[in-house]
C-alpha cells in the first residue's frame, strides 16, 4: 500500500496537519522515538503489514479493537480508517 491519498493531500495544499513520518516512507525504519502504535502506521503506509502488526477484513476482530479502545467501528475505506486513527494518536 502506498501512503493514502488523503495523507498526500494533506502536504499538497490540504489543511490536515500530520507529522513527517508519513511522508518519509522510503527511509529503510520509521523515525526514532515513535511510539509502538504510531511505528505500526507507518510500517502500514510504507506496505509491511507484518511489521504494521497485522491488517485484515475481520469485521469481528476489528469490533473487538475499537471496543477495546472505547471507538466505534470504523465503516470508512482503510485509507479513510488509517487516517482517522493517526489523526487520534497524534492529535
């Protein structure tokens, strides 16, 4: 997967402001001292699901994560998803 389209948006006259590690994808790993949830994003938009921890179309495990969270269900695209839930961590 490449970086979501709204994230590329975001830098080319958009008004969401998100943090460098997005864009900075081509480096071999994520910028030192993020966090683990915030590494698992960009190991998500850089494509290695595995390192991203796991990216999948199980509806119920995914219930299971955002109770776990105190969220509702995302219900939007994952692109949409990964931007919501970066906006929440580094907002």
């Amino acid at each position: 997967m490449k970086i979501p389209t709204q994230v590329q948006t975001a830098w080319v006259g958009g008004t969401t402001p998100l943090p460098p590690f997005a864009v900075e994808v081509t480096a071999p790993e994520p910028p030192a001292g993020l966090t683990f949830a915030v590494a698992g994003l960009w190991w998500d938009a850089k494509g290695d699901w595995t390192r991203a921890h796991g990216k999948e179309g199980d509806q119920d495990n995914a219930a299971y994560w955002y109770r776990r969270a105190g969220k509702p269900v995302c219900r939007e695209p994952l692109d949409a998803e990964w931007l919501s839930i970066a906006r929440d961590l580094l907002g």
